[in-house]
C-alpha cells in the first residue's frame, strides 16, 4: 500500500511541473533554447544571454534585438553593460551573423554609450559611444572567429572604462529583407573573472590626411610613429580601406631593419589574421604602415572619410602586454618621413591578388566595375605560383648518368647553374662515427671528384673539382662571387674554396678531426649560409652542437645562438639544425631544425627570433630547406623519415612563408624519396632535390595540368573540411583525436576478415548454454525485481521533488535578457538579474571634426567595410558544458 501511495505522489508532482512547462516556454529544454539559437535570423524564442558555467568563468550572448534595416548601408548600434560591477577578462569571441544579411559587425567597449536602451541608428546623427570607443573584435562576412593566444585576456569591467559593450552592425543591401524577416545576428563572449597574466589592447594606426587624385595609378597613405610604451607583443592584425585600397602593410622598423607584422588585401575579408612574424615591440622601435591606393576610375579627388565615395586607411594591431604594465588602447596617425618610407620592403607596393569569388562586394560603391578586376592583377615582375600549379618530376633528367655517391648538398650560382656536392666513394654509415669522432680516417680523402658543377637544362657535367680533399662532405653554399661555402662532418670545418675548378681554399674555419663546441671550433657543422649584402657567415652546428655561429666574411667570430620559441614558459633547443637559407629580402636566415621537425627563422643581424612553421605533414622531421623572393617569399622544404615514431609520406613542400601555408607538395612519379637530403629552386621555379640514400639528384618543374589542378584543389577542400569538423567536435564533446585514415586502406581492412573468416552458424553452442541458465533462473528474478523496486521509489520520489522545484525556480527568468545557470555551474555563484532588454570606434566623427572642417556626418561609425563573397552554414555555437577556466590553447604554429 505505501508503494502505491508513493507511486501516485510521484505521478502527480510530474504531471504538475510538466503542465507548467507547457504554460511557459521558459520550462522548455536549455539545450533546444541553445540550439534555436543557431540561425542568427531566427528571433522567434526567448533568449537568455547570460550563461555562468561556475563562480569564475561565463558567457555573454549580444545579439541585435529584431532588426528589419529600412534602408541599405543601414548601421545599428545597441548596447550591453558589462555583466559584473568588478574586472573580468573576455578570452574568446564567437560570432553568430551571415553574409546574406550582415555586412559587417564591430564590437566596441566604452564607458558612456549613446543610448543604453534598445537599439538605435548609429550611422547618422548618432554615433557608437559619447566617449573615446575602443574595438575589440570585428567580423566580416563569414570571417573566422579571432582567437586569443592562452592566458591571454581583453580586460573589462572595474576601473578599465570599459562598463558596456557595443555592438554595430552594418546591413549593406537591404533587398535582402524583402521578406520582412528580423534579423539577430551578434556573438558570444567567453569571459572570467580570472585575472589573466597577460593583456590584450588594440593599436589602431590610421591616416588623416591623404587625398587620392583621380586616374593617377599608385597613391601611397604613409603612417610612422615612435613607440614609447612597454613591450607589447602583436599576435594579429587587420586592414581596412574602401574599394580604392589595393594592399595595406604593416611593420616594425628597429635598427633600420623592416619586420612585417601582417599584410593584406583589402579585398578580401577584413577581419583579424595572425601576424606573419612573431616579434616584440620595444621602446624606440618604429611602427610604420603603408596603404597603396588607386585613383583610376574616379573623376573628383578621394579623401579620407567615413562614406563609401571617401576612402580609409587603417592598419589595427592586435596585442597583449604583461599585466603589470599594460595598455588596452594606442593610436598612430601621423605621415611617414619620404625618408624612411624609401626603405620600405618592396612587397609592400605590390597588391595581392585576390581571385573573384574572394573579393568582397561593395554594392554601395558606384566606381566602376572595371577598377575592381584591374586591382586583382600583381605586378608582371612578380612571379605568382599559379592556383593550380604542381611540382611534377622530369623523368628524363638528367640525360646522362652523373656517377655521383651519397648527394649531401646542392647550390646554384650566379648562372643558375647546379653545383652538386657529393661522397664519392665513402658512404656515411653507423660505424662512421662514434661521439661524433670519425672512425674511418684511415680511408684517406674522397680520391672522386666532390663538386660537380651541372647544366639545369639537360644535367650536362660542365665542371668537376674537390678531389682528395674531403672525407664525409654535408652543406655546400655560393656566395656573390660564387665561391663555394662546404662543411665536412668529418673534418669538423668550414671551407671557402675558388669555383675556378683550381680548389684553392680561400678560408677555412675550425681543426680538422677536432670537434669542439667553443669560437674557434665544430662539432660536425652541416650547413652554410652567406649574406649576400654584408657578406657574413653563417654556420649550422650542428650533429653534437646546437647552435648557429655568425662570422665575419674575414673568418672573424661575431656572435651564436639557440633555438627561438614564441612560448613564454617553454623554449625547446635545436635537435640537429641540418640545413640555413638566408632570405635577403627580408634579412632573415631560416634554420631547418631536423629532429624537432620545424623550421625556425631568425633577424640576421641579431638572432632575435622571427617565427616557426611547423606542420603535421612535416612527420618530425625537415632535413632542408631553400627560399625563393617569388610571391611575396616562398618556402622549400623536403622532410625524412624520423628515428622513432610514425614517418610521414617522404615528399617536398612548397610554403608561403608570411602565412605558413603549404601550398603544394610533391614527390617523383617514377621513383621514390628514399634519403632526400637537400633542396635549391631556381628563378624560373623549378625545383632539385638530393637523395642521399639513391645516389640522386631529381628535378622537377611547374606543371598546370588539369588533373594535377584538380587533385590539388580538391585535397585542400578536404582538408579544409575535415579541421571544422575536428573543431565542432573539440567545442561539443572532448573527443580524443584520432590519427586521419586513408578511405583505401580502410576498405581493405573491411574486406579482409569477410575473405578469411569462416561462416558461422546462426546461433553458437555457447548462446544456447546461456539461454537454458538463464530460464532456469527466471523463477528466482522476480522476488529480486520486487526488492529493487522498493528501494528504487523512495528516491525517484525525492528526484522529481528536485527536479520540480528547479523548473520552479526558472520563471524567475523569462524575460529578454536573464541569467541562465548551466548544469555544471554553481547555484550560489549568479552574478545578478539584467533587466529588460540589454540595449544599446575610435569615435572618427570627433576625431576628424578637428581636421580641416571635416563634417561629423558618417564619421561616428568606424568605417565601411567590405567582404568576400564565400558562404559558410556553419554556426558557431559551442557546447552548453564547454568551460572557460582559461583561454583556448594558441592555434598551432604551423
């Protein structure tokens, strides 16, 4: 009887909290309220903005309050006050917009917004903020989402000035809402109140007072200042003109030496992008930016402004400094000095081409369409690795036999001949050295010739030199004089050598069989490099060494150093740096650092770390690497095999080297890598690669065939695809990441127990054993169910009271702008109730007021920006359990 009793109670308490939820919509699952959030169009549920995970860490959903934008080129502002009373930190951003409504969205932080109530018109008399607003974060068209390097924070709340958020979204064709749909389109916040080590802040350089005349060709916008704060560190960057802008460039300039921090197309989307070298800012550098225009089309002078018939040249640094002593805002706007603009890097007057399905629309532009197509096109003298080229091999080359032995290294001189140097006759096996001592000098030199100078059209030997002289050669380099620079691990030296084919050493550094790791000795150096302009020396040391020694062109010891690492907390040393390329364009050397499967590149004059490219496809390892100047710098690398661990397929990669992008990769056809041991390309672009272990040198050469374009186009789109997906998942559930499979191998794993396996019988002897014991056993189950459910009632009962008494508890925040507790987080953490609607640059409108009678008219939006034209449904919710105790993990560095 007391069952029953309990049983009827339980019922009634469930009917009870189930009829009220059908009453209010409130009662309806979080996870569906979630996921009808996904369609930023969608304005038809309530929805609660506020989401607090546990006691430290939340989320903040801003979204525009069902717009119907009368007009096109409508701007909307609204505004959110910062959801604590004390400092938090906002560690990622998560935008919820499509281009097929929005044009582009800013968000602002400031202390006094315009209005703090509903939303309001910000592209006309009102503008974003009453005080100075400071940009946090901007989206154009389906751009991906910024994200901030770990422990690192945009600090707001407390004393910052940072008490509201406000969100402007520019609605660039209105035909879209021909249909009368609201739009709510906004993004998500991932905040702590976890004081995070470092601080982001945003350095906006901007030019005031460029004029742009009509037809003429190229008019540069100059933008210079002396830096005067503590260090900061940019990590991305973001550039911004109307349809007149052809290309934006960003640096810092120290000693005289031009780093780029980001270049970009304006034409493409104006987010924010990593910056393409990883360095720190210091007191006394300079921060220079360039804006390229064009004036063709146009019959009236262009001058900055607001308006889309006005141009903008604006170049933002995304940055963070230590906590001590950061700074959350900069601005630069004064011209650059001719002077120093003379020694601009030239990338920075080229435009980047941009294909047309990327160029973004700017439909209230009236310049002719014919000024957009002609922005696309680069400079003639620029060489552009073609969208569909592919490095494919030359069978027939060369077309003579070359005799050579283990190929350690490869270079080219002034004529664009191939010089290959080889071992003859010695092999390099596992006896050869014993801690990192030869044990074979016994052998005597290599009696062969070592230095085989080539014809790269048909591998004709035009000149042969460097018997008797080396022992187990590795690295060969020419200088400008083409004179050869070789290493010999054997020997543990350096030579400089006449290429006259008289071997005459011009200069020879370390002992011979003598390692050593001080100034005037080796540890079996591997490679060379010379700067071509100050004629420097640069040695790789190597085996047992790890270390990068630079020398006078005199043989004079200047200076060494280690490996670089943009992790504060984490600096791996060289693992064998095998291979050097210097870039002269941009006073860099670049290291191959073999075992750790990276390449690292330096400031040549100072050693001071630049960047790191490290990819997966490298399998660990990157045995050597070439550079060539040809579209804005590209990266040669050919990888090995690794000592442990599983190989990635032997093939050479072509990167760009600004976004570290593997382009292309490739491997003969009739052949395979075996030991591919080093790399040159020449001007024309093809490709030589040396394999140690086939006694080989193989060429290659741009191929745009279709098939080769269509394999390449679609194993990017592949890739491209399966990384969102790993991404989804990585927000939805920590699913562990499994190694990528190859469908082929797949099927044929699949295939092989169906060929193997004998037939079974429908049911096997040991199924019909477990039936018989389990009916025998039937009898004694029921008394066991009994029990069970006797114990079980009780509590289900307390279980439905609680769960009643939480849907209870959410009426209490049905209106539009509620706190929301997720299931993880802590009850007694809430941080408050936001009431009604949570409503709402730089303010150009009062900075350009002071300039030359500018009007306010247009200014107090912050520009006008453009887009591409590439469409992407994926929404970017994450899930309802993701915590937020510190930032996401630093995108890798590859």
């Amino acid at each position: 009887m007391g069952v029953l009793g309990c049983g009827v109670l339980v019922f009634a308490l469930f009917f009870q909290c189930h009829s009220r939820s059908v009453q209010n919509p409130v009662f309806r699952s979080k996870r569906f309220q979630d996921r009808s959030w996904s369609d930023p169009n969608d304005c038809s549920r309530t929805r609660q903005p506020f989401v607090l995970s546990n006691p430290y860490n939340f989320s903040l959903d801003i979204r525009i309050p069902g717009v119907i934008p009368a007009e096109s080129d409508s701007y909307y502002c609204m505004a959110v006050p910062v959801p604590t009373s004390w400092e938090a930190y906002i560690v990622d951003f998560v935008p919820h917009a499509s281009m097929d409504t929005a044009h582009h969205m800013i968000l602002y932080g400031c202390k006094t917004p315009y209005a703090t109530q509903g939303y309001w018109d910000c592209g006309k008399e009102l503008g974003t903020c009453r005080d100075q607003a400071k940009i946090m974060y901007a989206w154009a068209r389906n751009a991906p989402p910024t994200k901030l390097p770990k422990d690192v924070g945009f600090k707001v709340g407390g004393d910052t000035r940072i008490n509201y958020f406000v969100l402007q979204i520019h609605y660039g064709d209105a035909t879209h809402f021909r249909d009368h749909h609201r739009d709510c389109s906004g993004l998500t916040l991932r905040m702590t109140s976890k004081p995070q080590p470092f601080i982001a802040g945003m350095y906006l350089m901007m030019s005031v007072d460029t004029v742009i005349p009509p037809g003429k060709k190229v008019t540069n916008a100059d933008i210079a200042c002396t830096y005067t704060s503590s260090p900061m560190y940019p990590f991305a960057f973001r550039t911004h003109t109307h349809s007149l802008g052809k290309v934006v460039s960003g640096y810092r300039v120290r000693n005289g030496q031009w780093t780029q921090i980001g270049r970009q197309s304006p034409l493409l989307p104006q987010a924010f992008y990593p910056v393409a070298n990883t360095i720190d800012v210091r007191n006394g550098d300079i921060l220079a930016a360039r804006c390229v225009f064009t004036g063709e089309g146009r019959t009236t002078n262009t001058q900055i402004g607001g308006t889309s018939n006005d141009e903008m040249c604006n170049f933002y640094i995304m940055y963070y400094m230590d906590n001590s002593h950061a700074v959350p805002y900069m601005n630069c706007g004064d011209d650059g000095s001719s002077e120093l603009f003379r020694n601009i890097p030239s990338e920075a007057n080229i435009p980047i081409p941009v294909s047309p399905d990327h160029m973004m629309s700017m439909k209230h532009e009236s310049a002719p369409q014919k000024d957009v197509v002609e922005l696309q096109e680069p400079k003639r003298e620029e060489e552009v690795l073609d969208q569909g080229a592919h490095l494919v091999e030359v069978s027939d080359w060369p077309e003579a036999d070359l005799q050579l032995g283990q190929v350690s290294g490869l270079a080219l001189n002034s004529k664009g001949d191939l010089i290959i140097f080889h071992r003859g006759d010695h092999v390099w096996g596992i006896n050869s050295f014993i801690n990192g001592i030869y044990q074979q000098k016994d052998l005597g030199p290599i009696q062969q010739s070592t230095i085989m100078v080539v014809d790269p059209a048909k591998g004709k030997v035009l000149k042969a030199s460097g018997r008797n002289m080396f022992y187990m050669p590795h690295g060969i380099t020419t200088d400008k004089d083409d004179n050869y620079w070789l290493t010999d691990v054997a020997l543990h030296q350096v030579f400089k050598l006449s290429s006259d084919g008289q071997d005459r050493q011009l200069l020879v550094l370390g002992e011979a069989f003598e390692p050593g790791s001080d100034k005037k000795h080796f540890c079996q150096p591997t490679d060379v490099a010379v700067d071509p302009v100050t004629g420097n020396v640069y040695v790789s040391d190597g085996y047992c060494n790890s270390r990068i020694l630079k020398f006078s062109p005199e043989g004079k010891y200047i200076s060494h150093w280690g490996a670089g690492s943009s992790d504060r907390k984490r600096r791996v040393p060289f693992w064998i740096p095998h291979s050097l390329a210097f870039l002269p364009d941009k006073r860099e050397l670049c290291v191959a650092d073999r075992d750790n499967g990276r390449i690292q590149c330096f400031m040549a004059d100072t050693g001071e770390f630049v960047k790191e490219i490290k990819k997966d496809q490298f399998g660990g390892e990157v045995f050597a690497i070439a550079y060539s100047p040809a579209q804005g710098g590209l990266m040669y690398a050919v990888n090995g095999e690794p000592p442990y661990g599983q190989a990635a397929p032997l093939q050479g990669f072509v990167i760009n080297y600004s976004t570290k992008e593997i382009l292309d990769s490739f491997s003969p056809d009739t052949q395979e890598f075996k030991l591919p041991h080093d790399i040159v390309v020449t001007a024309d672009g093809s490709v030589f690669v040396g394999d140690a272990a086939s006694d080989s040198v193989i060429k290659f050469v741009l191929s745009t065939k279709a098939e080769h374009r269509s394999v390449k186009k679609g194993g990017i789109e592949v890739q491209e695809i399966e990384e969102t997906e790993t991404f989804v998942q990585a927000n939805l559930k920590p699913f562990p990441k499994l190694p990528p499979q190859h469908p082929v191998a797949t099927v044929q794993k699949m295939q092989e127990p169906s060929q193997k396996q004998p037939p079974q019988p429908l049911t096997a002897p040991e199924e019909k054993k477990t039936l018989k014991s389990v009916a025998s056993q039937s009898a004694q189950g029921v008394s066991t169910v009994i029990i069970t459910t006797l114990l079980l009632v009780p509590l289900v009962l307390v279980i439905a009271i609680g769960v009643c008494i939480r849907w209870k508890r959410g009426r209490m925040y049905s209106d539009d702008c509620q706190v929301k507790l997720e299931p993880s987080g802590s009850a007694g953490g809430i941080l408050g109730k936001i009431r009604g609607k949570a409503a709402g640059s730089l303010n150009l409108g009062n900075f350009f007021a002071t300039h030359k009678g500018y009007t306010r008219h247009g200014f107090d939006r912050l520009s006008t920006e453009g887009s591409d034209l590439e469409k992407d449904d994926e929404d970017g919710t994450d899930s309802e359990n993701e915590e937020y105790t510190a930032p996401p993990a630093p995108m890798s560095s590859s």
